[in-house]
C-alpha cells in the first residue's frame, strides 16, 4: 500500500477503534458526513483515501425504500446511470430536464457523497432531434459544433461546483473488430470524430473546463486496460492523452469503465500496470463502471450456469479493486449499478448476468464480501504497521 493511503487508514483507524465501537462511524475523514455502517464500503474506503460508488437508476431512488438505503449507507459517490446523458437532459431541442440529475445531485448532498458526471460527448443516447437533423442534413457541421459547444457548456454550468469527476467524451476509441481505426487508434466511425473531426475531444475538454474550472475532467472507456488481449487500445488512449497534456488540454484522469465477461478471462496484472502508467503520466484513474458477467440460467433468477463462472465473478471484481487499491492515484471504485434486477447486463449481453455485488433479491453477494475484505485489508494494514505487527 502506498504511504498516503497508510498514512490516512492509520489515522482514521484509530480514530474508529477508539470513539466508535458501535456499528455505525461517520465516513472518516469527513466530520459532516452522516452515520454509517462501519463495515461498509465506503466507511472502508474512506480510511484509504478511496471512493467506492455505484451507478443510480433513478426509477429506484427514493421511491425503492431497500435501494435507496444500499445507495445511502454503502457508497460514497454516485454516477447517473441515465439521468445525465444528453438524451435524459434535453429531449426536445432547447429545452432542458435537469429534474431526475438534480434528484440524485441533492440525494448525494443529503448523504455525504460526490457525484460522477456521465456524459458529455458520446455517440450513444444523442436525443432524437439531433442524430436525425444530422443525417437528413438539417443540421449542417458548423451548427452541430455549436449544439455540442452549447450543450458541454449549459450542463457543466448546470451542475456547477457540484461534480467531482465528469466523464466529459466517452468510447472514443477503436476497439479491434471497428472497422474504421485512425493511425492514432481513435474510432474513425465516431459520430463525433465523424462529423467534426478528432480536435472536438480536446474542445469538448476545455469547454467543460471553461465551465466549471474546479471539477475533475476524465475520459471513460472499456477495455482500456488491456482486456482486448493485446493492449492495443491502452496504449492507444494512453499515448493520445499524453499528447493532450503535452498540448495543454484541461484533461485530469482515465476512467476505465471494468465491465468484465468471465469468459474472457481477466489479466489482473495487466489490469494493475495499465491504470499505473495512464497515473505515470500525472493523470487520475478510476474504475467507472465495474460489473462482472456470467452465463445464467434467466435473466430473472441469473443463476449462473457454471460453477466455475460463478467462482470467477467475485474474483475478478476484487481484482480490479485490489489494482485500484494499490496505484495511488486511484480516486474511486464504482460498480455500474447496485442489484443484478436492475442491471443492464441480462438486457444487453444475451444469456449472461450475475453482474453486480447484490443478487435479484437484493441480497449481498461474495463478490460484496469480497470488496468488503479487501476494503478491510486495506485499512487494516496501517493500523498493524503501528505496532501490532510481530516483534
Ligand atoms: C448503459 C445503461 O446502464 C443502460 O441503462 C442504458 O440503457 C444504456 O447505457 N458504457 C457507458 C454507460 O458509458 O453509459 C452505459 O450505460 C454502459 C456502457
């Protein structure tokens, strides 16, 4: 572990063993924040200087009384899993529907957590007025700059001083079956790279930072982190954001968004060393969307059909906060949603699910206990570096 993170967990252990043997301890290192469980993930995270998050279905918040508490009492930042895309925030052309990411916003304020920004500039989930103006030629390159201009501006501004991390571009680059690569690996066949050419990243970037000055500004993707077998596509994103920030381009950290299938196998190692060099280059990483797939039986009861995929899961996601854990410039851990009923996996992914830390019935699962552990371990560690280790 490295020494920040030993420093903060030591202080804050004690600070826990001593004033709180209950089961509940303010989110250390934050007196404002509001009674949790202690062995909660984000209670252990705080004592390592790391967020643990979840992606928030507003159609749950508030209303679903056992979600809403796993949402408060379990994590310590939170990512609208639609709320905040373009299509969710202005539907019809000119006029904006904040009120579903305003909900999650100021649930985040009642319960002591930041809030993930998810996102700016995507090929997916544009509004209707938008892709269709585009391709019957209504709306011509130069005004299309201005929409994205206009849009970066008006929803950073919205949210202004109220977002730690925004994804400001997400899925700009090639994956190895996209047809179209560029010679820097970007995806040809961008909407975005498409109509307005690459230079709109690195707009859509100072932008963003034009608009709220203080949040941090990331670029999201998958597979990013050498789970295309070759690290191609890191190395691709790794190189472009060197070039960036070279450049000057307000670009503060690299999300990897961590949706892993158990039939692919997982190169933790890699996984680790990935987030380690984009952090070399001075930048912030996060794991932005964490989820661990696996055949199963249905998609209602997404029991999984092998025994082994089922081992598999829970390894896998510790894996990647266990590599989270140990590059310091890790800030937060989030998983893309809180129960497997409420996943977007068996709905995308054809016969696959059991992919998130609470199974259909909103049940903790190993893969829960198994980021509790590590979480723990993690804390722990300072606390037996003060004098409770062997003579
Ligand atoms: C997904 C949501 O989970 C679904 O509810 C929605 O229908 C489609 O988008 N990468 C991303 C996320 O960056 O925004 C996506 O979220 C999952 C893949």
């Amino acid at each position: 572990m490295k020494l920040r993170r030993q420093i903060a967990a030591a202080a804050a252990t004690a600070a826990v063993l001593m004033l709180v043997p209950s089961a509940v301890a303010a989110a250390a290192g934050d007196p404002k924040a509001p009674a949790v469980p202690s062995d909660s993930l984000r209670a252990l995270g705080a004592q390592q200087n790391l967020r643990v998050g979840t992606a928030v279905d507003d159609a749950h918040l508030n209303t679903d009384q056992p979600y809403t508490a796993i949402v408060a009492d379990q994590f310590s930042v939170v990512t609208a899993e639609n709320a905040m895309k373009w299509e969710s925030v202005e539907p019809t052309r000119g006029s904006y529907d904040w009120a579903a990411a305003d909900r999650l916003v100021a649930f985040a304020g009642q319960h002591g957590q930041e809030v993930r920004g998810h996102t700016l500039l995507w090929h997916n989930q544009l509004p209707g007025w938008l892709t269709t103006g585009v391709a019957d030629g209504t709306i011509g390159k130069a005004e299309l700059r201005e929409i994205l201009h206009k849009h970066v501006t008006d929803e950073v501004t919205h949210f202004r001083g109220k977002i730690w991390q925004w994804d400001v571009a997400n899925e700009v680059f090639a994956n190895s079956w996209d047809a179209n690569p560029l010679p820097n690996g970007l995806n040809g066949d961008d909407f975005w790279i498409k109509n307005l050419g690459e230079g709109v990243i690195a707009d859509a970037f100072r932008w963003a930072h034009q608009a709220d000055p203080k949040a941090l500004l990331f670029y999201n993707d998958y597979n990013a982190a050498g789970q295309d077998g070759s690290n191609a596509k890191f190395q691709a994103v790794h190189d472009y954001f060197a070039k960036l920030r070279a450049q000057g381009v307000p670009v503060d950290g690299i999300g990897e968004q961590g949706h892993l299938d158990t039939q692919y196998g997982f190169d933790a190692q890699r996984f680790q060393n990935d987030l380690q060099s984009y952090a070399d280059l001075g930048l912030k990483v996060a794991v932005t969307e964490a989820d661990v797939r696996t055949f199963v039986n249905n998609a209602t009861e997404q029991v999984p059909t092998s025994q082994l995929g089922e081992f598999a899961q829970p390894y896998e996601f510790s894996e990647m906060l266990k590599a989270c854990q140990l590059v310091t410039q890790c800030i937060s851990f989030t998983a893309w949603g809180v129960y497997d009923g409420d996943s977007w996996i068996p709905g995308t992914f054809a016969g696959t699910g059991y992919g998130l830390l609470y199974d259909v019935n909103m049940k903790p699962k190993p893969a829960y206990v198994a980021l509790q552990q590590d979480l723990a371990i993690g804390a722990d560690a300072a606390h037996r570096g003060k004098g409770h280790g062997p003579k």
